[in-house]
C-alpha cells in the first residue's frame, strides 16, 4: 500500500452533469493522495471533484477528515503472515511492516499510538490481529496483546521520529538507520518475549 492511490471514478463520472458520488472509500482514497499533513478539505474536495460544501456533508470537519483517512489506512494494513516463524521472527516482521506504514504516510503515528483518538474500526482490527496472534502461537489473549502493543507502541514512536524529516541527508543515511532501527527493535522483542508482566 502507497499513499499515491489513484482514484476511481465514481458512478457519477460517466454521466455529463451529474456530481461525483461521494464515499468514505473515495474520501480516503483522495486524502491518502494528499497525505495527513497537508490535507485540507478543499484540497481533498478538488481531488474528488466536488466543492468543499459536498465534502462537509460528509465529514463534519477536518479533525474528522483526518481521523477518516487514518482509519482507512489502518484498517487497509494487513498482519504480516505468519508464514512457518516462531513468534520471534513474526515480530521483526510485524515491526518491519509497521515501520513501512510509518514511512510510506507521514502523520499516521499519532493515530496509531493514542487510544483515545483510535476509531472502533481500528480498535476491532487490532484486536482481530491479538485473536490471531494468540490462536497461532498457543499464546493466551493477555500475551499476546502485550506483546503486539509493545513492539507496536515502540516501533511506531521510533519510525515517527526517523522518518519524520524527509531531505537529501536522511535519504543517505537511510541504510544505516534502518539497520539500526531492526536491531534496537531486535532487542526489545527478546527482552519483551523475556519478560513476564504482571
């Protein structure tokens, strides 16, 4: 998944006159296109070729708009498969996965991170991905929303920092910090599959 999603014409393209339909899946599609900050909901609306005004019918302001698109992206990101890996090599993959998400769209952190700006379609897909986890590893539901949240938590506040500054030098040093990245996420999935919590 990119954040340069093209967007589909909607039913209403084909006809002469008649307005763009408007869909929360569009919505999300222009906004990804856009990318969180920098959206704005004249940008958005001239994406989906509608006026701001047909956009506020839809979305209540631009908080809202944000948290749409933010959604959409989440809930769009797939669990790494799990393939024949222990659990270890699952969570480099899952961190790995998440750190990609983080770089491929900026401002998506946040979202990710505080609970209380979470959607309950996000809320249901993370704990859809716990379930999963738990049933795969023989783990129970309580390990294995530990573990997942903290390698999450972790990973998504370092690929925001990295990635939060996009020049020339970054882009250069980008080899090594990746590198550096996955062994300091290394580290804290064996501390974390370590560690017990109460």
């Amino acid at each position: 998944m990119t954040n340069t999603a093209t967007l589909a014409p909607g039913p209403g393209h084909s006809r002469p006159g008649r307005p763009p339909t408007i869909t929360r899946e569009r919505i999300a599609d222009a906004g990804m296109v856009m990318g969180l900050p920098r959206m704005t909901f004249v940008g958005v609306a001239a994406l989906l070729g509608v006026s701001h005004m047909a956009l506020y019918k839809h979305v209540a302001n631009l908080a809202a708009l944000k948290l749409l698109v933010a959604e959409a992206i989440f809930t769009r990101w797939q669990l790494p498969d799990t393939g024949n890996d222990d659990l270890e090599h699952f969570l480099l993959r899952f961190s790995a996965s998440l750190r990609e998400l983080v770089k491929a769209f900026p401002g998506l952190a946040p979202y990710l991170i505080r609970r209380k700006v979470a959607t309950p379609a996000m809320l249901a897909s993370i704990a859809a991905h716990q379930a999963e986890v738990a049933h795969l590893y023989g783990i129970s539901i309580d390990r294995a929303r530990w573990l997942l949240s903290t390698v999450a938590f972790h990973c998504i506040a370092l690929a925001d920092t990295v990635y939060a500054v996009a020049d020339e030098a970054r882009e250069e040093d980008d080899e090594e910090l990746e590198a550096e990245f996955d062994l300091g996420m290394h580290a804290l999935i064996i501390g974390a599959l370590a560690m017990q919590p109460r």
